[in-house]
C-alpha cells in the first residue's frame, strides 16, 4: 500500500509518498480501505516540529487525524465487512501514525459505523480539523452554553469557525458571530448562509461584535485563531462571558486589556483535545452524526487532492487559508 510519511521535522517538502506494508490487524481489530483522509492545521503544527515532543511519537510519521473508509477484513472486532465506518482512533497523526494511507488497523471503538444518508466526503468535511467536535464540547462541557446566549466564533473559513456557527446554532444561539479576513470571503460566507460575518477588512472585531449586539458584547467566544484577534474577541465579550481558547492559527501570542476580563467578570477556559472522557467525547461525536444524517447542516469542502499532492494540500490550507475543508482521496495516487 501507499502512505505519506516525514522522516524528519521541517517544511512542506518533507511529506513523501512511500510504499508501506499492508497494516496487520491486532486480536480485535479491523482492517479499513481508507477513502477519504482529513487535512487539519494540527498535521501542520506537528510536522514543522511545533508540538511538544512529549506528544508525539518518535518519526517517522504518517499525518492524519481521521478518515472515513470501508472495512474490508473484520477479524474479531464484530463489525460486518463492507461496513462504512468514520476512523476516529485518539492521537492519530501524533502519538501513533494517521489516516494518510490506504489501509488502516483499527479497534472498533474508534470506529463508527455510518449511515447511507451521510456520504464519505460529508462525514470526512465534518471530521477534519475537528471543528465540529470541538465547538460542541467546549459548548457544552467547558462554557455551559444555554439556548438564547450568543457565540463569536472567529475565522468562518476554518474548521472551528465554520463548525461553530453550525454547532452554536442548533444549542439554540441567539445570534452566532464570525469573521472573514477578506471581503470576498465574507462575501462567499453570507451567500452559503453565514449571516453574521464580520468583514475584518473593512471593520474591526471589537466594532463589528459592538453593531451586530447592539453593544452588548456576546455570551461566549470560541477562538481558534488568537494573535492579533485575541485582544479584540476577549474585549468583545458581554458581563459574565465566558473566553475559550481553542486554536493559534494567527499566532500564540496577543495584547489583552485586564480590565476586560476584571470588569466584566469574565471566565476563561483553555481548550484540549484530549481533555473529556472517552464516553463524552464518542456522545459528541453521534449527536453530530445523528445532526449530519438529518441534514440539519452540510460542511463545506475547498478542495479535494489526490494522496500524492498531500505537500500541497497541507500548504493550501495553511497559506490560502481557503473556505472550507481541504480533504485527501485515496481513489487516486496520482
């Protein structure tokens, strides 16, 4: 079989496509033809070396957080051959090699099974980046969100704002806030439905959140981009919000004003992936399968690339910063 694999930390050009062998299922395991891979700002964190060593195994590594595929040898694990089945295996990508291959060995509580209703790229859109799984978690565990509280979750293209918004809106948001960088950008994102896009070209956070809550600030705010931003979406806030710091696409580190957090007494959460027990982060994972099935939203997807162009699909993610997820295809090496 085919994998992308990187002996050594650096840039974009130390993802190769190599010949591997075929995985050996363990006593309880299936074996999964991978159709569909995940490309997340995490692959990227980690093969530039920006991860605690701590986390990660030792190289070589195979990329990849999660995947969607087909179980093709079913061994003991009680699941039928043919089963379609999202791959959500922890650590994947980091402390044990990922889904940036064509067959995988996995034990079936990392597997779930899925319905005709949900297509593989649908699913996979939803997985990628873990957005979805993420907004719902740090919702529902961390900020104790109720139905009529608003959310500002910047950055509508990436995984976490885009699955935010959705996430947000089926809590029950009042009013879900995001950002675009650019004007066709937000453009693009009110013409898919994204209705409360602040246009950071044109307007700053602090003064878009001001007009579109009428100055009262937001209940929450979900920030996986940090930097510059971090400053502004704590200031945006409303009494008694709730910050969560979730992601660091456009840096780790920003200027606060104290008084932001002292005078409106609010409360800050950091955000990990790992952070919830396995029961509650697999009940995450079905309510959003179950919302994915009833057609309540649809992830958007950038782009698809073929496993041989993952170098590229990594660097459009992270330099084009693109609407939508960015998605590797097995069906095609070439």
């Amino acid at each position: 079989m085919y994998g992308i694999q990187y002996r050594e930390h650096g840039g974009y050009d130390r993802l190769r496509l190599v010949e591997m062998d075929l995985p050996e299922p363990a006593p309880g395991q299936a074996l999964v033809r991978v159709t569909v891979s995940t490309v997340s700002p995490l692959d990227d964190t980690v093969r530039a070396g920006r991860m605690s060593p701590s986390l990660c195994k030792p190289l070589p590594l195979v990329p990849g957080g999660a995947a969607v595929g087909v179980v093709v040898d079913a061994g003991a694990s009680g699941l039928p051959e043919g089963t379609r089945v999202a791959i959500n295996g922890a650590g994947r990508g980091l402390s044990t090699d990922g889904t940036w291959r064509e067959y995988i060995a996995e034990y079936p509580g990392a597997l779930v099974p899925l319905p005709d209703e949900v297509s593989d790229r649908q699913m996979a859109a939803m997985l990628a980046g873990a957005g979805y799984s993420t907004a719902y978690l740090a919702l529902t565990e961390l900020a104790g969100f109720r139905p009529g509280q608003s959310v500002l979750a910047p950055g509508v293209g990436g995984a976490v704002g885009m699955g935010a918004v959705h996430v947000a809106a089926q809590l029950g948001a009042s009013r879900v806030i995001s950002t675009a960088s650019r004007t066709e950008k937000a453009e693009r994102a009110r013409a898919a439905g994204f209705d409360d896009v602040i246009d950071l070209s044109r307007e700053s956070l602090r003064d878009g959140v001001a007009r579109l809550t009428d100055g009262r600030g937001v209940d929450v705010v979900l920030d996986g981009v940090a930097g510059p931003l971090l400053g502004e979406a704590i200031g945006s806030l409303a009494h008694g919000g709730t910050y969560i710091a979730i992601g660091y696409s456009a840096g780790t580190r920003g200027t606060i004003d104290v008084t932001d957090l002292m005078w409106k007494t609010a409360r800050v959460h950091g955000y990990k992936f790992d952070m919830f027990p396995d029961d509650v982060t697999r009940a995450a994972r079905q309510t959003l399968l179950d919302w994915l099935t009833d057609k309540r939203f649809e992830p958007t997807v950038a782009k698809e690339y073929p496993l041989a162009q993952a170098a590229e699909a990594q660097r459009h993610l992270i330099e084009d910063r693109p609407f939508g997820r960015v998605l590797l295809t097995m069906d095609s090496k070439d």
